[in-house]
C-alpha cells in the first residue's frame, strides 16, 4: 500500500467503505453500470491525489500528454481527440495556462483558431507526471496477471463500443 493509500487517507475510506457495501436491490438490475461507475470514480480520485502533487488535475495530464507527443495543435483538435467539450477545453487550457504549462497564439492559417503549445516549464512537468500515470497504472492492475490485463482492456473496449453505439441511438 502506498503512502496516498493509507488509511485515513480519502481514496482508501472510500474503496473499504464502498467494497462493505451491499448492492442494494434498485442497483442489482444495473449491476454492471454500477460497478463501472465506482470504478471510474475511485480512479479519478486516487488520480487526482496522485496529480495534486505537480499542480494538476485530472484529465488536464491527457491535454499535456497529447501536446508533449504531438506538438502545438489547434484546440478544436484537442476537444476531438480527447473527446471533450469545448467550454471544458477552454477551461482546461486557461488553467493550464495560468499555471505556465501551456501558452496560447493564434493560428497562421485560420484567426479564429488558438493553437496551444506546451511551454517549458511543462516540458520538466513530463517525466514526473509519466512517472504519476504509471503509479496509476499499477495501482489500477496490481492485483491481475498479464491475460487479465489483456482481457480487461479487450472487454472495456467493447463496452465503449457498445456505449458509442447506444449513444448514437438517442
């Protein structure tokens, strides 16, 4: 157990507590759904415990991420490859920018467009927030064999399948 596991710490009262719990009847129809949703938030907070201690917070790692592999790009294309929203995008960008890990132009081609690009303070960021993901990743597979892994990345894979599917029919 790492030292932002302990107990007395957030993410661990939470997992102990919610892992005591019994599904009550109304959730046993959505078992599934369920299980997902405590998942993802229990993920979410250990990330965002394990961001805090560079000054991020969660999903502002994958904006930095794509800028540090992929260069300066036009932040209607981040919206599109992270799958965001643009209000959020720009909130995102704005605090990324207050903290001095992104700057932002205008674009050459196109004046409505902002290109963001990730200054150099952000590139000293990189190495410690890959080393942050990778605690996450151990974290989240600790407990599974190598073919787990596998299988479980197969299996959420085809549960966004189906979600994107089910997404377009609404």
């Amino acid at each position: 157990m790492s030292k932002d596991t302990e107990i007395g710490d957030p993410v661990h009262e939470e997992a102990t507590a919610a892992a005591d719990v019994p599904l009550p009847p109304s959730v046993q129809a959505g078992a599934m759904s369920h299980a997902i949703l405590r998942v993802a938030r229990l993920h979410r907070m250990l990330a965002g415990q394990l961001l805090r201690r560079v000054g991020l917070h969660p999903g502002q790692e994958l904006v930095m991420m794509q800028l540090w592999d992929l260069g300066p790009q036009r932040q209607t294309d981040l919206v599109r490859m992270l799958g965001s929203d643009a209000a959020t995008m720009t909130r995102t960008i704005r605090r990324l920018e207050h903290a001095g890990f992104v700057r932002r132009r205008p674009s050459a081609d196109d004046k409505r467009a902002s290109i963001i690009e990730p200054t150099t303070a952000s590139l000293a960021l990189r190495r410690e927030v890959e080393r942050l993901w990778s605690e996450l990743e151990t974290s989240v597979t600790d407990s599974l064999t190598d073919d787990e892994q596998s299988e479980a990345i197969e299996i959420l894979g085809r549960i966004e399948h189906s979600l994107v599917q089910a997404s377009r029919k609404i």
